[in-house]
C-alpha cells in the first residue's frame, strides 16, 4: 500500500474513531483514553530505540571473529526466539528482582518487549549484511581499512537499505506485542481497557475504541516505516554496485 494510501486510511480510521467515540458512553472520558495512549506511545518508541542497538550489537556480534562475542549473541538469540515473550516478560518483572535490584513495571516491560524482538531483529541485521556483495568487503580489506571502519563506512550503510523493509515488519511485531505489558500492571491501552470494563460492563464500546486507537498508532507506524524505506532508497542501489 502507497504513502498516500496510507495516509487516507488514517484519517478515515481518525475521523470514525472520534465520531463513535463522541457517541459513546465515555465521551467525557477522553483524558483516561489520552494518558493511556501516550503510556502505550512512550513504551512503543522507547523499546524500538532499545531493540535497535540489541539488534545491531547483537547481528553484528553473530558475525563476530571473536568466539565468545559470537557464542553470547548466538544464544542471546536463540534463548529469546525460543521462549514465549510473556515468560520472559513475567521473568524480568518478578524474578530477576530476587536476585538484584527490583525494575519498575515500565522498565521491565520496554526490556521484555526489546529483548524478544531484538533477537528476532538481529537475524534481519545479520542476513542484511550477509547480503551485502563480496566485492564489497574485498575492496574495503584492499583500502586497508579497519574492520571497525570497514563495517562503519562501507558494509553497513548498504546493509540498512537491505534491512529497512524487514524492519517494518520488526515495528509492527514490537507494537503488539507491547499489549502485553498490561499483565505487569503498566496502566498502557490494554490495562486501561481491562479496568474500564470491569467497572462499567461497556465491553463493546471499550474495546471498540481502543481498536481504534492500535489501528491508528499501527498505520502511523507503517507510515513512519515507508518513509524510512523510501528515504534509503534513494542512494545507490545494490544491483549496481557489485
């Protein structure tokens, strides 16, 4: 689906979510769905900032030609792959505080959230760079260059146009799986909604709205991901440079 398409699917989605929402019996509740919202959209961007550099650290360390930086992000991966998201998730909040510091909800839910789906991010990083064409890496070992520069200047600025439209897909499975941070008390839509409807018994209405609202911050996300892929497009493409 095109930018402008997009776009027009967002503001239809807006415009009927308020319109129902002003029809509904929370009309005056606006405030409660707001602070909700903003939670939800603090979490979102917080964890996408973190799996970024789990991703990066992690997808490079899998190329790593030292052993044990290889072996930690091998098993970083696999562990998190393997393993449902919610146990990690109730692990970090419940568990790891036996044996250190206690997390607040909100910071146990952005390392949940960053955890299970950097791993699945660093493979897109790794095959990206895989993906990069040899003559690449021949001719920047031919320049002498580092393999901290050679990877800086050379590998990765390709490998990020490889990896951006993958990554649109890495965005939206981080986006729901944040619905889960409800179970650890963090007051974001979903928790908001739980408690709304079991003190008014709306059900309908309360989860129809926030439908609306996850179907508008997923398009803003998939909007955000189609600039990014299109702003990367620009530059010289792969094809052409092996």
């Amino acid at each position: 689906m095109s930018i402008r398409a997009l776009l027009i699917t967002l503001c239809i989605t807006v415009v009927t979510g308020l319109a129902y929402f002003q029809h509904s019996p929370f009309a005056d509740s606006a405030d409660v769905f707001l602070q909700a919202a903003g939670v939800t959209v603090e979490l979102i961007l917080a964890s996408m900032i973190l799996t970024v550099i789990i991703a990066f650290s992690a997808g490079i360390g899998r190329l790593s030609t030292v052993r044990l930086i290889r072996w930690l992000s091998i098993g970083y991966v696999e562990i998190f792959r393997g393993t449902s998201a919610l146990v990690q998730l109730f692990w970090l909040f419940y568990v790891l505080p036996l044996f250190g510091p206690r997390v607040d909800p909100f910071t146990a839910g952005v390392l949940g959230v960053s955890l299970n789906v950097g791993a699945y991010a660093a493979i897109v990083v790794e095959s990206s760079i895989r993906a990069v064409p040899k003559a690449q890496h021949e001719a920047a070992t031919a320049l002498n260059m580092s393999e901290f520069n050679r990877m800086r200047r050379i590998i990765l600025p390709q490998a990020i146009r490889i990896m951006i439209p993958p990554f649109g897909n890495i965005a939206i499975q981080l986006f729901k799986l944040t619905a889960l941070v409800s179970f650890i008390g963090i007051s974001d839509l979903t928790y908001t909604a739980y408690q709304l409807n079991q003190t008014t018994y709306r059900t309908v209405e309360v989860f129809t709205i926030i439908l609306f609202i996850y179907f508008a911050i997923g398009l803003c996300i998939t909007i955000g991901m189609k600039v990014l892929e299109k702003h990367f497009s620009r530059g010289i493409r792969l094809g052409g440079a092996g």
